[in-house]
C-alpha cells in the first residue's frame, strides 16, 4: 500500500519485524520513494506506532 512520508507519496516495498527481546531496530520497512528507494530501522511501540532509530539507503531505482 501506499503512505505518506514526510509530505509525499511512498508505496510499502517490504515489513519485516523480530518477535521477543531483539537487537536494536526490531522492524524494518522499506519504502519505494519514486526516485530510489529507503529503509526505516526501528521498532513498533505498545500502540502500534513505529518509531524510526535508524534509515539506509540499500539500492537504488532504476536510473
């Protein structure tokens, strides 16, 4: 699906969250931004929302 990242349009590439006492960035969500892509490191709170610690730039879009 779709969100909206810091005023623009992102789609949702890729969620994936460690169960239990993990490491730091216990989720991580890859976004494609349109012009390349990014991943948010970071974790989920007890309400649900996520709490970003960390961002990568794994790959590139197409040129």
């Amino acid at each position: 699906g779709s969100i909206d990242f810091e005023g623009r349009k992102a789609r949702v590439v890729h969620l994936s969250q460690k169960s239990g006492i993990a490491p730091p960035h216990s989720a991580r969500i890859e976004l494609d931004l349109g012009d390349g892509y990014l991943a948010l490191l970071g974790y989920f709170s007890r309400d649900g929302e996520f709490m970003e610690e960390g961002r990568e730039r794994p790959f590139q879009g197409p040129a």
